[in-house]
C-alpha cells in the first residue's frame, strides 16, 4: 500500500465522521422526547432507539480508523470486518428485539431499515475485508458505502423515532389512544 491509498478519502471521512458524531448528540435529544412522551419499555428502546446510536458509533468508528496513519491495508481491513462481524451480531439482536418488544407492531419499513439495510452495511464491511488486498479501490468504496449507508439508516430511524412520537402525542392531545 503506497502513501496515495487513502489519497482524497480524507474529506469524505471528516464529513462522514463529524456528522456521525453530531447524530450520536441529537439522538440522545430524540430519546429523551421518547421517554418523556411515551414512557417505552427497555424492549422497545432496545429495538428502535438504541439502533441508531450504534449505527452512527459504527461510521464514527469507521471514519476514524480510515482516517488513521495505517502503513498497510491488513490491519485496517481486519479492524472493519471486525467491526462489521459485531454490527451483524448486533442486527440479529436487535430483529429479536423488533419481534418481542410489546409497544408497537413493526411492519416492512421498520425491518428494512432496522434489520435488513444495517445487517447489508454490516455485510459489506466483512466481505469487503476479505478481499481487500486484492481489490483495493473498490472495497475503498464499498466501506465508504457501507458508512453512507448506515449513516443514513440512522438518520431515518431517528426521524422515525420523532414523527412517532409527535403522531402519538397528537392522538392522546385528540382523546385517542
């Protein structure tokens, strides 16, 4: 791996980075409205809260490892599809949770992008690991996809999260429940 490797990536994971890191702080402002209007359960802030914490401490993560001096690609590779094995492990936990948390019924978009698009990200950054020695311009994208993609996961989960909340607000202000 020559000095150019990472040559013009630098930009792209401030941006990444830093908008993870700001996402992380406007979560904890969206869980506390949660927990102040709706009163979840641990199962349910488990399920849909949490989530997009981690997903958005993955892309901090990622941008700071691939920020790093690194003088080869192996040890940087092996660190991802670390990580990426953890988020997968993470996801299969959190389909547990979406199925037996009592306070809500989950329908196709929240397993999409709670379950299948996280697990995909997680995927990609293990199978991109793999074959990094061989493709690295390539798997180069693919991990700055797999942030991207897991950046923006967490950004509609969050967003989710608060329309719920204001939806179910509005009911209980109406006499609904």
């Amino acid at each position: 791996m020559n000095s150019t490797t990472f040559a013009g990536w630098e930009n792209f994971y401030v941006i990444v980075g830093s908008s993870a890191g700001a996402l992380i702080g406007l979560q904890f402002v969206v869980m506390t409205l949660i927990a102040e209007r709706i009163n979840p359960t641990p199962e349910t802030t488990g399920a849909f809260a949490t989530p997009s914490v981690i997903h958005f401490g993955a892309v901090l993560l990622l941008s700071a490892m691939l920020s790093a001096p690194w003088h080869g690609i192996v040890t940087v590779a092996l660190l991802w599809g670390f990580a990426g094995l953890i988020g997968i492990v993470y996801t299969i936990v959190v389909a547990r949770r979406l199925r037996t948390q009592p306070q809500y019924k989950p329908v196709f978009e929240d397993w999409l992008c709670h379950v299948y698009l996280p697990f995909a990200a997680y995927a990609i950054l293990v199978g991109s690991a793999f074959v990094a020695r061989l493709y690295l311009r390539t798997v180069l994208f693919c991990v700055g996809a797999a942030a991207l993609l897991l950046l923006f996961v967490g950004i509609h989960n969050a967003w989710d999260a608060a329309t719920y909340v204001i939806a179910q607000g509005n009911q209980k202000s109406n006499g609904k429940k």
